[in-house]
C-alpha cells in the first residue's frame, strides 16, 4: 500500500484518487476549495457535457493539441468507459446533438457527487479547505506536500490542479508552477475556446444577436486557419458562442491579428448563383421599395444596415435601380461579412488553457513524469487541449484514471 497524496478535487482529481484508491492505496485528496468540483458545476451551464459519446479516434480528431499524446489514455479509458464507469456509478446519461453526453438530470453537481460516491467507495480520504503550498522531493524518496497549516509524506503526487482560466472556481495555475519549481518546461500558457475580441464601429448594433446555421472562416495570408459552421452571437467586445470558441482555440498562437482574415457566410446552404436568384425573388416581391426593406426576408433586422454599410450599398437605394453589380456586391458581403479581428479575450475567460506542462516529459502510459519517478500530472495542467463537446471534461478524466491506475 502506497501513500498517495492528489492535488485538486476538480474532474482529473476525482477520477486519479478513485483509481488509485480502488488498487488498494492510502489516497488523501487536498483541495483549497470548501468542495469538491467547483469547476465541474459551472461546466456545460451548470448541465455538465460530461463526455461525448464517441470512439477513441473521434475523441483524439477533436483534441487541438497533442492529440498523439492522448493516444494510449484515449483508448486505456474511452469515452465509452467513461459512460459506462457513470451509468454503473448511479448517474443516468443522454445523448444530445453532436454526441454531446449530459447527465439526464441535467444537474452538473450530480456528476461530481457519482465522482465523489467512488471515490468513498475507494476509501479516499478529502481534506478540503488545504491549499497545497510547496511540494518538494525528499532525498531519500517520496515527497514532502506543504500546506498552510501541516505538512503530509507521500510516495507519490498526482497534481490535479487544473489550468488558470475561470480562476474562481479555484483554478489558480499552481500546477505550473510546482512544475516550473521541479525544473520541468511548462509551454506558454494561452486561452482557448474563447471569444473574439473585433473592432467595433461596424457591429456595435449587432449586440445581441445569435445566428444559427452560419460559418466562420479565418484566414491568415490566404491559407486557412478554421472554419465552422454553427451558432454564434455579438457581443459586447466581439463575437462568440459555439463556432467562434472552437476558432479560437485556432487562433491563439497568432500574434498578429492584423493578417488574419475573419469572415461569416451568413447563407452557408446557398452558393453565390442561388442567393443571387432569391435575392431577385425578393426584389421582384418588394419591387417599389428601398433595398433596406427589401432584404427583410433574408437578413434580421439588425444586420441589414451593417451589410448594405460593408457592401458599399446605399440604404435608400429604390430597387428599379438595383443593377447587377448590386446584387452581385450584396451576395458578396453576405457570403463573406468581413469582421476585424483584434485579438481573443483574455485567459481568465478561456473555457480552457492551453499550453501547460510540456507532454514531452510524461509518460502518456502513465501520467509520470519522466525524469522524477513518482510525480504524476494529469488534466487541464498538461499542455493538452480540446474543442468543445466533452472532450475537455474526457481528457481530465483520461488522464487522471491513467495516472491514479498506475501509481
Ligand atoms: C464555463 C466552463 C464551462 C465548461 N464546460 C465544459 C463542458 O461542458 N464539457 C467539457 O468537457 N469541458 C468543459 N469545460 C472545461 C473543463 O471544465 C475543464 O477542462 C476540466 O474541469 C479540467 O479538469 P481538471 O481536473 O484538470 O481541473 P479543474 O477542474 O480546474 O480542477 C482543479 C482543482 O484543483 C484545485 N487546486 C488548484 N490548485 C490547488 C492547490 N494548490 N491546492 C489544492 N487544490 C488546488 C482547484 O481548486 C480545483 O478544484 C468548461 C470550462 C469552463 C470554465
């Protein structure tokens, strides 16, 4: 029986002191939050997309980065292990568009408290409120895990502690440091799945708006970045929602947001030669009005005068005088609406971190680190990132029952 201390009680700790607990080790989890999962419950708008309902290469297309990383973990605990190891824990699940996996209660803290019930099981004990200060590698083995008020020995550490996005759920980042302490490379830390911050003067009107089934595309020096098609909204500082998170986690090596060319296809289903012929059908139906209350049926409202503005196209324009060149720099903007991208909104408001503890250190069979036996990370920590979907929540858990099954 071994001593085992993890730190962070979030998705990747809960599933690393369970499988450590079940083979029979002394497992103490400490967490400087009053419970357990505080991240957990805001995840998913408080419903909790759990995992994806997929196999392990579905799982491994949608990691970011290192995905060949993940590949071992990816298959030792599946997404479909994980519903499983869920549904057999008492927690029922469904499936939703996208395979996205909720719980059918949809509650998140239901996910954590299943969590929490197997890791009682397996004897784990949690002392909450234990921020873990220092952690240090003893001369004659194990290691020595610092907190404000004691200090605890232990044969081996999984840190747990997350990435530094959403910093209030207790995510401070401490877990690149105790790596930086060890020598260990930590890759710059950057934000991913976030929104996108825009130069404003062309959209302020727009605030608000949700679009569905239009695409994003980027482009940096006529090569493309990403593309998706989906849901999005206007914000305040930009834009956001499903399909600019994921382009985000695309973009946020860029140091230059004045080379990347952002563009929506507000009318993905139509090419340029059927928009062009609705158009018509709708001039034809609106003929003795104003172009601006000629596109009514195309466009919502709000976005009519910020298209007829990038389109180069007067408001007040009658529609006996639309020619050609018209419709054809209508159906232009409509298919290609440029935004000026500045930059993406700051770390803290990443749904995730990327960047983190360079994976070439660990051992992906294992989660140890390679050069000091004993010290394991899993989770948002490692420099592993994933677009939406439940692939984040996967990796998290991938990786913490791999480490807490080998320590
Ligand atoms: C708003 C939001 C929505 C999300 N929705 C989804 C979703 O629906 N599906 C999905 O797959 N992913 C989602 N994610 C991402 C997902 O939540 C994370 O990737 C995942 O929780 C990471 O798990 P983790 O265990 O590595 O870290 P965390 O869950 O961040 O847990 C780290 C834990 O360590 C503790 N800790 C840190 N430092 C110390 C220390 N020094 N001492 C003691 N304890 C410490 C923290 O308090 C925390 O409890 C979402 C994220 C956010 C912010």
């Amino acid at each position: 029986m071994k001593k085992i201390s993890v730190i962070g009680a979030g998705a990747s700790g809960l599933m690393a002191a369970y499988a450590a607990g079940k083979n029979g080790n002394r497992v103490i989890v400490h967490e400087k939050n009053e419970k357990a999962g505080k991240k957990i419950y805001i995840t998913g708008k408080g419903r909790c997309n759990v995992t994806n309902d997929t196999t392990p290469e579905g799982f491994l297309e949608n990691i970011v980065r290192n995905a060949k990383f993940m590949t071992g973990c990816a298959h030792t605990f599946s997404p479909e292990r994980m519903m499983r190891f869920l549904e057999e824990g008492g927690l029922a699940l469904k499936v939703e568009r996208g395979n996205r996996v909720f719980p059918i209660s949809d509650k998140a803290s239901d996910v954590t408290k299943c969590l929490e019930r197997y890791c009682v099981g397996a004897g784990v004990s949690f002392h909450y409120g234990e921020e873990v200060l220092a952690l240090e590698r003893n001369a004659g083995g194990g290691f020595t895990i610092r907190t404000a008020k004691t200090q605890y020995e232990a044969d081996a550490v999984i840190v747990c502690t997350g990435g530094i996005s959403y910093p209030a759920t207790g995510s401070t980042g401490d877990g690149y440091a105790f790596a930086d302490k060890f020598g260990l490379k930590v890759n710059k830390l950057i934000p991913a799945l976030c929104g996108i911050v825009c130069e404003m003067s062309e959209i302020q009107s727009l605030q608000g708006l949700t679009l569905k089934n239009v695409r994003i595309t980027a482009k940096n020096v006529q090569k493309e970045v990403g593309s998706f098609f989906g849901e999005m909204l206007f914000t305040h500082f930009g834009v956001s929602g499903p399909i600019v998170l994921s382009l985000s986690s695309l973009l946020n090596t860029t140091e230059d947001f004045s080379s990347i060319d952002l563009r929506i296809d507000f009318k993905p289903a139509l090419d340029a030669e059927t928009l062009d012929r609705r158009i018509l059908r709708d001039f034809e139906k609106y003929k003795n009005k104003q172009i601006q209350n000629a596109v009514v049926d195309l466009l919502p409202k709000s976005l009519i005068l910020p298209v007829l503005r990038q389109a180069g196209i007067a408001p007040d324009l009658p529609i006996h005088s639309c020619s050609k060149k018209v419709r054809r720099q209508l159906v232009e903007t409509i298919k290609a609406f440029k935004l000026a991208a500045v930059s993406l909104r700051p770390i803290e408001e990443g749904i995730v971190t990327a960047g983190g503890v360079d994976v070439r250190q660990i051992n992906p069979k294992t989660m140890e680190c390679r050069s000091i036996p004993g010290l394991y990370f899993c989770g948002e920590v490692l420099d592993v990132d994933a677009f939406t979907g439940g692939f984040n929540l996967q990796i998290a858990f991938s990786t913490g029952f791999c480490a807490g099954n080998s320590v």
